[in-house]
C-alpha cells in the first residue's frame, strides 16, 4: 500500500514481519480483479510472443489475473524472496508455470534488455522508487509502442495540489500517450484488501503471541484501516494507463 499514513507507520516495523503477515494475503495494496481488467482493456496488441513485467509483484494476485486474460509470457519481479516463493506456486496452482515466473530482484536494478517489454504493470508499488522516477527508468525498458500501466496513491482533496492531472503531466513529459486514467472503487480497499486480512490477523497473532513488535504491527495496519474509513473522501489511488510515444519527442 501507498499513502501518506500507511508510509508513516507500517515501514517503519521489521520487513521480515511485515513480509510474513502479507504472505497469507492475496492482495499486498489496494486493488481487485476487476480494476485489474479494467486497466487492461485499455491496452492492445498483446499477443503470444508479448513480454510482460509485473514490477513489485508480491504473491501475484493481480499478475494471475493478467495471465488468465493476456497472451504472452510474464515476469514478476519483487525483492521479497517469499513472495516470489508464493508467486511461482500460485502460477503452479493456476497451470501457468509455462510463462508465468517470479523472480527476485529490485527496481533499482531492473535486468530486462532495452526495449525487450511490450507492458511493464505495477499496482501500488511505484512508488517504492517515485513515480516520475519509475516514469522515466522504466520507459526504456518498453518497446515502441509498448504500454505502462501502474496504480499510485493521489489525494482527491482540493486543499492539495491536483495530482491526478499533474501526474498526467508526468506521464506526457516522461514520453509518453496518456491513454486512461481512473479512480479505484472503494471496494479496491474494503472488500479486496481489508476485509480479506481477518484471516491473516489471526494466524500472525497467534503465530507471534507475546512478541510486542508484532502487536504493534497489527495496531498499525488496523489503525491504517481505521483512517482510510475515516479519511476516504480525500485520498485513494489511481490507475494510469500510458503509451510510449516512438520516436519520442520532447
């Protein structure tokens, strides 16, 4: 997840708790299925030979959902060595082993050739490196043509600066075509994303009984929850969907 709150509180505990609690979740951030699809029909062309990067996949809930409704081979890349553990077994589960493979690795370093990629996908994790960064490094890593598609936190309050169009502006001057862009549903939060961590409460509780790090990590993600019920009117996240512009100009 991305905002403000959640950047404030949930990073600053152990990676290794925070890893092994998101293990028993499917989603890692906001989103759904449905947003997933949404997004990617807006994106034409794939086909068999099509090259897929999944950037910050963890477990890949919203990487198999690519897979089930994309042609093409598809890479999920995370520094999480477990989620990419989990990532390749849910592609088992799923038979789609054959071009679905996680990988560990990080976005700072990304190992894709130049121009190799015909979409590069990340919902919620871009801002791990900063968007207009991400923007820019990953450009050139998509072939002409090729489409970037990534969900990142924006505050819909008019006391903020309007982000939404200052990303948009973002995206044109990093060089490309903006090709949609829209709000996720409140359900992305509630129905995909916390409602499902109930399960997951349980067993870390029970798992790390008595360990105060790791109570405080649930306060956190529970407070976390609390504020988006509270603040929702003014914060959330928004999918982008951008075209590399061939040749690029500007």
């Amino acid at each position: 997840m991305n905002n403000d709150n959640n950047h404030n509180t949930i990073q600053e505990f152990d990676v290794n708790l925070i890893c092994d609690f998101f293990l028993n979740t499917n989603r890692q951030g906001p989103g759904s299925p449905e947003a997933t699809l949404k997004a990617l029909s807006f994106i034409n062309n794939l086909t068999v030979q099509s090259l897929i990067a999944d950037l910050g996949c963890g477990t890949g809930g919203q990487t198999m959902v690519l897979a089930q409704h994309t042609p093409g081979s598809i890479t999920g890349l995370d520094f999480f060595p477990e989620f990419i553990e989990c990532f390749n077994r849910n592609a088992e589960k799923l038979n789609l082993q054959d071009r679905v493979k996680g990988v560990v690795g990080s976005m700072d370093a990304l190992s894709f050739e130049k121009e190799s990629l015909d979409l590069i996908w990340s919902e919620g994790a871009i801002y791990n490196i900063g968007f207009e960064r991400g923007l820019n490094e990953w450009r050139n890593y998509l072939k002409p043509g090729g489409y970037l598609a990534v969900s990142e936190s924006v505050w819909f309050t008019d006391h903020r600066p309007a982000e939404i169009p200052n990303k948009v502006v973002q995206i044109q001057k990093a060089g490309y075509i903006p090709v949609a862009t829209f709000i996720l549903p409140e359900n992305c939060w509630t129905e995909h994303y916390y409602v499902p961590q109930a399960k997951a409460k349980e067993m870390f509780i029970k798992k790390y009984a008595g360990n105060k790090t790791a109570e405080k990590l649930m306060a956190s993600i529970c407070h976390e929850a609390e504020l988006y019920s509270k603040y929702k009117e003014y914060y959330g996240y928004a999918f982008f969907i951008a075209k590399k512009i061939n040749p690029f100009q500007g």
